[in-house]
C-alpha cells in the first residue's frame, strides 16, 4: 500500500510539472470558448464588422431578446451544428423577422426544428480539398479553397423553390448550395442559411483564406443597427435553467490549467486515500473473545461414571466424605482429623440438632472411612443417607 501511495503522488506530481499543453478539439460552437471549435474570435469580430451596431450577447432567455428588438432593424445570429430552440421559439424567430428584422442561421442537422420549419435537409461529402464559391458580392463572385482542414463538409440537399442560392460547394465534380436565404412576405428581411458552422469557428477564423470567406458572407445582412448574438452557453441556456456557473464549465477550466489540474488530483487521491484508511480503521475485525469454560462439573461427571463404570464404589464413597468433611469444615469450623464424640457434640452444637440424630451419620462415615470394600446396594443406601443428611446440615 506504501508503495501505491508513493507511486500515485508521483504522478500527480509529474502531470503537475508537465508543461505541454493539449489542444481542446471538442465542438463547443460557444463564444466563451477559445479552443479551436469555441467561437469567441466570431463574437469579437462582430463589433468589428459593425462598429455601428449594437452588439446584445444573449445570455438568458431568447425570447425576451426577441421580444425587446422586435422592429429594431435587427439579425439574430445563431451558429451551431445543433440547433437547440424548439417548434415554439421558431414561432417567435418567425414572428420576429416579420416586424423588418432578419435571421443568419449556421447549423446542419437535420432533425432540428429549424430546417424542418423551413423545408430544407442537409447531406455531407467526405474529401480533403472543397472549392467554396460566394455570389452576388460587390465585387462580384469570389471562390475560396478550403484544403486539409476539414474532411467533411456539408451542404443542401434540398431547398425550397424559393430561395436564392448565395454560396455553393464543390465536390469533385459537382457543385451544391450551401449558404441560401429565404426572403420573408415583408420583402425586407430574410433568413439566412448557412450549411457549414465549422467555418465560423475560431479554427477557421484564425487561418486568413477561411475568415475571408466567412467574414463576407456577413456582408449580405441589411438589418444591422441591432444584432443579437445567440451563441453564449447556448446548450446550457436552451437545456437547462439558466445559471452563471455551473461544475462542468468550473471542471473543464480546472482541466485546461496544469496546475489547478495537478492540484485537484492531488486533492482528490488524498480525499481518496482518506476515505480507504478511515474506512479500514473503522470497519477493521473485532476479535470475539469466548469466555473460558468451567470444566469443573464435566470433570466431575467423568470422574464418577468412570467410578461407576468400574463398580469402584467404596473409593467413589471415600470421595464423598472426604468432601462432605472439607464442607462442614469451611462452614461450622469443626476439627474433623477425629470422628467421635467430641466431633458429634460439637456437631450437634452448630446445628442445632440433637446428637442422637447425628448417631446414624457418625456411624455411616467411619464405617466408609474404615472399610475397603462397598456393593452396589451398600452404595446406593450410603449416597440415600449422605443425601438426607445434607439438608439437615444445610450443606
């Protein structure tokens, strides 16, 4: 167990001293975040791209963002591959861009209630180099490579009739749509689609090609006096009540500082070690200890059926009185070296009793004393006699 000890503390002290930091690749698509897949770099580059505009982060409730921009000339901007509000706030993102305010939606799974609403599925293709086209800018269309960064992209594999198709792909051969807007009955806003949210990641947005491209396909918005970032504990948020600190952010800050990770493993395995000494000690064997047990009666009860056994019934009688001696000894102080009549009246004295009740006693005791032979008979009658004897004498 020592050598366990020392071992585990070992490590702990080794990842502690260990300098080399790992990338955190896990798809956040949260502006909290600046891993490679977080989306902090976007978020910043918002004021930038808009420095007219007000920039509102969305941190509780979306709908009363919604409710507080509602003809404000706005765009709310939600990137993720997983698109987390449900049939009811599509409602209100509806009702929304009806009062002349827009919507730039980066997300490919099919099975959210936005592409659903809106009649759209995705599919993906798998490759190392995607040729990225961009339409009706300014300065006409623009292409852009995308090479060995990413292996699956995805685009539209369906589209309403009505939209207009701003941004294709090319795979191989073919070409697909992958960034659409959808013009809404006012005629001023829109909602814009985008298939590839990996794009707006801090990954791509840090590599100078990839923020060109994703940076202008900003440049279509309108509604920009007011823009509504949605991508702020968005899981979070959306699944569970909102909260400023919860144990897995804390955890997985923890897990990004070497040093706070070497501290709370070091913490750990001592609450560890703890919880297994304490419990030991706790739990460890009582040893039952048997009292001894008093053979004296079994001896006894050995001694006399091997007595009887052996029809030895005159030793098993001297036995007898011998003890009965030793008891009237101990109890009424008598010399017993003699049996005769000085014993008899001193006898008769302690007791109360009259000596000629103790005549046939006195007798029945020299005579086992002074004989070497006994019968069967003889010994019962000689046991029937001590015994009447006995409660005379309270012995």
């Amino acid at each position: 167990m020592r050598k366990f000890i020392i071992i585990s503390l070992s490590l702990v002290i080794l990842m502690g001293c260990n300098d080399v930091k790992v990338s955190d690749w896990t798809p956040y698509y949260e502006s909290q975040y600046k891993t490679p897949y977080g989306t902090k770099v976007l978020e910043e580059e918002l004021q930038n791209l808009y420095p007219d505009a007000y920039i509102d982060v969305v941190k509780n409730r979306t709908q009363e963002h919604l409710e507080e921009f509602y003809g404000e000339n706005s765009t709310w901007i939600y990137i993720n591959p997983h698109f987390y509000p449900d049939d009811d706030l599509m409602d209100d993102l509806m009702a929304y861009t009806e009062s002349n305010n827009s919507l730039f939606i980066a997300t490919n799974d099919n099975y959210n209630s936005c592409l659903s609403y809106l009649d759209v599925q995705t599919t993906y293709a798998i490759g190392k180099k995607y040729e990225l086209t961009l339409d009706y800018l300014y300065g006409g269309s623009q292409s852009y490579t995308i090479t060995d960064r990413e292996n699956r992209f995805n685009y539209f594999s369906s589209i309403p009739p009505y939209a207009q198709v701003l941004g294709t792909i090319e795979v191989g051969d073919s070409t697909h749509p992958n960034f659409i807007a959808l013009s809404r009955p006012n005629g001023q806003s829109q909602i814009f689609l985008h298939a590839n949210p990996e794009l707006f990641s801090n990954y791509h947005l840090l590599n100078k090609e990839d923020a060109l491209y994703s940076l202008n396909t900003f440049s279509y918005l309108n509604q920009t006096s007011q823009i509504i970032w949605d991508g702020y504990g968005t899981e979070r948020r959306y699944r569970s009540e909102p909260s400023e600190g919860d144990i897995s952010g804390l955890l997985r800050y923890i897990r990004k500082n070497k040093s706070l990770l070497a501290a709370f493993l070091l913490l750990t395995s001592c609450m560890v070690f703890f919880v297994l000494f304490n419990y030991k000690r706790v739990t460890r064997r009582i040893p039952v200890h048997i009292p001894l047990e008093n053979n004296t009666i079994a001896f006894m009860q050995m001694v006399a059926n091997l007595f009887v056994s052996e029809e030895n019934h005159i030793h098993l009688a001297k036995y007898r009185v011998n003890y009965l001696l030793d008891k009237l000894k101990e109890k009424y102080y008598l010399d017993i070296s003699e049996i005769d009549d000085s014993f008899k009246k001193n006898l008769a004295i302690k007791t109360s009793l009259d000596p000629s009740e103790l005549d046939r006693f006195i007798l029945t005791i020299n005579k086992i004393k002074n004989t070497n032979y006994l019968n069967k008979q003889n010994f019962i009658k000689f046991n029937k006699t001590v015994e009447s004897y006995r409660s005379k004498l309270a012995l």
